[in-house]
C-alpha cells in the first residue's frame, strides 16, 4: 500500500487513525491496534513477504533479550550477521551472482526473487538497535514497543531511518493530551504538502526525465536535452524521497508521534559536507555512527579519515541500489567529501554563491549516473552535457517544461516543508480550505496507482462513490472536518 494510494487515502487512513483515537486511553489496545494495521499496510502489497517482516522482529526481539551480559556480546554480532545476510540475499544475491561471473566464469542461476518494500528501512533500524544493545545505549523494550518501533506504518516502507530512542519513549504519552487539534491539523497539513511534492512535482518532473534517459540509451541527446534530463532528475528523486519523508512525519504527528526530520533543504547546500548533512538526514547519520566512527573516523588522521569516509560512501551507494552505477556514484561523493575535508584544512574558502555553484553542478552532474541504467549512457549524457554532441541547446525535449523552474524555485527558496507546516502556518480557514481543496483536487489523480494491481474498482472517483454534488462522500467528510475545525 501507498501513501499516494486512493485506498490509503480513503479508506485505510480514515479507519486506522478513527479506532487510534476511539482506543487512545489504553496504551495495550492502541499499540496493538497500530502494530496489526502496519501488518495490514505492509501485507496489502504482497502477503507473501508478510511472515518475513514478522520473522525479523520476533527474531530481532529474541537477541536483544538474550543478550544480557558481556558473556553474551558475541549474539549481537550474529545478529547483526544475520540482518546483513537477509538484505544480501534478498537485496544483491543476483547482483553479486553477475558480478562474479566474468571473474570465474561460473554462472549460477539467478534466484530472481522480488524486492520486499522496505528491507534496507527495517533492517538498517534493527541493526541499529542492536549496536545500541552492545554499547550499552539502549535497554530492552517489551515485545509490543519494539515490534511497533519496527513496523509502524509511516516510517516502515521508505523511511525515515528511526532510532529507537528517538521515538519509543513517545508511546506512554496519550494521544488525546493538550494539542490534539494542533498536531492533527500541521500533520495533515505536512502530509498534503509531502503528497503534492511528490504527485504534483515529482511524477510530473518524471514525464521528463524518463524518456530523455530512455532516448540516451539508444541515441545520442542534445547539449540541451542532457541538461534538461540531469537537472529534471535531480529535482524529481528530491521530491520523490522528501515528499514521502513529509508524508511519514506528517502521518505520524497525527497519530501524536514525531519522527525525525529527513531533509532539510539540500540544494542550499554550499558544499558536499553540507549536502549530506541535508541528504537522507537519517541515513547520513545511521551511516556516520555505525560505519564511519567506528571504521575511525577523523580520530586517527587524514589519510585514515579518507579510507572512512570512501568505504562509507560506498556501500551507501551500494544501499541504494544493487548495481555497479550505484557503487560508483556513492565513490564519487566519497571523493568529494575528501576533497572538501582537504581543502578546509588547507584554508581553501570560496565565496559563498561560487562554492553553491559548484557543489550543485557536481551533484545534478552525479545524479546521471545514479538514474542512467549502464556506464555507457553515463558517459554518453555527460559528454553531451559538456557539448561533445554538438551545441544545440534545442531539442524535442518531451514533457511538461514549466515545471523545471517551479520545482527549481521551490526547492531553492523555500522554507522547507517542515518549517512551513510545523512553524509557520497559522491557524486560519483560508489555510485550511487550501489544504482541502489541494487534497480534494490530488486524490482522483490517484487512480491509476491503485489499479496498477489490478483492482481498478478500487478507483472512489468512479460515479458508482458519488453523492450529492458530484462529491465523493468520504472527500466531502475530509472537507468539511478541516473547514469546521481549522484551530491549531
């Protein structure tokens, strides 16, 4: 199931957040009501994976509880070993396969298994609380919160990363405490801002991006063409990964919970230090404290430091995607951060507009290589962007344009999405209809990716869901919720 799904919206959603609250003095009941809801969530995309989820926690939980003295610090690394060879298997095991063939000419049949949404996520928080266990920072936690630190909902299938001291000491406090409506109504608002990043900009931007990449493995782009594709990308996997994030905070503020914040305006970034500490926020500092510190960090020199942050780079490049393209582009941002760490020391400063510049162009340049599908169409997109193809600035560029520089604007200018509805909104009806009336207008968009399974009856702007006024009646009831009660 997806948040941008008519079925989340409008039926899921609605029903899940209604017995949340109805159940909300008892702290069992509302847990439990959350945890088999995630099950529900996670399970709607394919029952298949449903036990491998529930076999991860139970088992997760298992180590944690033996684990009880230094007698036994050996079952946290076999824990983590076993974490790490599930996301192997199901994650890379065809990757690796291909890989070792030209080397040993064997070539041993693919597993071809499907990707479970969401592994890399679950894992990576699991594994972090295990390391926790073994250094001490983290106590053991009854079944219940640690099953629901796992699999609740809006953080289960694409983040953010959630640490469990971040958000397990949030579950005592009772969601029907002062601030009810304030938390709903930003959450909401949160949420409606991460879904127009993500229908409105991001799957628009996509119309772009994608054929000109498709075009670029068969035929050589223009100058122009190139620039449009790198930079249209680069907006859209922005959009596409913060929308999200914005949707899963907002989610989770109206179930009375915070996440972590997730992206805090990378593209304002004035170098690539500065980038990862705006990129995947979660990831960077999961990647920092159970990689990077503990491979030495910046502790044992800079030559040391350089080995760290290149290996760290790289699997998160890895982690990413199963694909060499990946890897590689996870090694160009590690040489970058080298580069970065090497002239700070130096003294090397630029002025402020010149080194965004110049960070950015190297990030929109490195996203080629994350989104083109071989090395050849890397390098073929590249050396039309440097005019190797000619200096056309023109070509049949598909797609909707104007939505280049709104997106560019918007991610630049800001404030961030977070800032906006958590800070800034006020409580005003004008604020609210807005909301509603971008709500109303986005969610019969959502059609097609519910019938993408199959299901296109699953589709509530068919006539057979209307009511009076040509309105869907569950639109209707969002509707006049947010306009009658619009106080934070």
């Amino acid at each position: 199931m997806l948040f941008n799904s008519q079925v989340f919206l409008l039926v899921f959603l609605p029903l899940v957040l209604g017995a949340y609250y109805a159940a909300a003095d008892s702290r069992t009941t509302r847990t439990w009501l959350l945890i088999t809801a995630s099950l529900i969530f996670y399970g709607y995309w394919d029952l298949r994976f449903l036990p491998l989820l529930i076999v991860s926690v139970s088992v997760n939980w298992a180590f944690a509880r033996l684990f009880d003295d230094h007698a036994r610090r050996w079952l946290v690394g076999l824990g983590v070993a076993l974490n790490l060879a599930v996301l192997g298997v199901f994650k890379y095991f065809d990757f690796f396969v291909g890989t070792l063939e030209p080397v040993t000419g064997l070539a041993p049949e693919p597993l071809g298994i499907i990707l479970p949404l969401g592994i890399s996520f679950f894992t990576f928080q699991q594994i972090s609380y295990l390391v926790d266990r073994r250094r001490g920072q983290a106590p053991l936690y009854p079944f219940a919160d640690y099953a629901m630190y796992v699999t609740f909902f809006p953080q289960l299938i694409a983040g953010p990363i959630v640490r469990h001291n971040e958000i397990i000491f949030q579950y005592v406090l009772n969601p029907l405490r002062d601030g009810l409506h304030e938390r709903l109504s930003r959450g909401l608002t949160l949420f409606v801002v991460g879904l127009f990043k993500k229908v409105a900009l991001a799957d628009t931007l996509a119309t772009i991006a994608d054929p000109l990449y498709a075009r670029a493995s068969n035929e050589a782009l223009t100058m122009g063409e190139a620039w449009v594709a790198a930079v249209a990308f680069g907006l859209q996997i922005y959009f596409d990964f913060s929308g999200y994030s914005d949707m899963a905070i907002g989610l989770g503020l109206m179930f009375g919970l915070q996440l972590p914040v997730n992206f805090n305006a990378p593209y304002l970034a004035s170098s690539i230090r500065d980038f990862w500490r705006r990129w995947h926020i979660t990831l960077s500092t999961f990647l920092r404290d159970y990689l990077y510190i503990p491979l030495g960090g910046s502790r044992q020199g800079f030559a040391a430091m350089s080995v760290a942050l290149l290996a760290t780079m790289l699997l998160a490049g890895l982690w990413h995607g199963a694909g060499w393209t990946f890897v590689v582009w996870g090694g160009l941002h590690g040489v970058a951060l080298i580069v970065n760490h090497a002239s700070s020391r130096l003294g090397i400063a630029m002025p402020r507009a010149a080194s965004w510049l110049l960070t950015m162009v190297f990030v929109f340049i490195a996203w080629v290589l994350f989104r083109a599908e071989t090395f050849t169409a890397t390098v073929d997109i590249w050396t039309a962007m440097a005019g190797g193809h000619g200096w056309s600035l023109f070509g049949p560029v598909a797609g909707s344009l104007w939505v280049l520089p709104v997106a560019a604007a918007i991610a630049v200018i800001g404030p961030t999405s977070q800032r906006f509805a958590l800070e800034r909104v006020a409580p005003r009806r004008a604020i609210a209809a807005t909301v509603a009336v971008t709500l109303v207008v986005l969610i019969p968009s959502l059609c097609e990716w519910d019938s993408y399974r199959g299901f296109p009856e699953r589709c509530f702007s068919d006539s057979r869901w209307q009511t009076d006024g040509g309105l869907p009646w569950v639109l209707r009831f969002h509707f006049e919720t947010i306009l009658v009660r619009p106080d934070f």
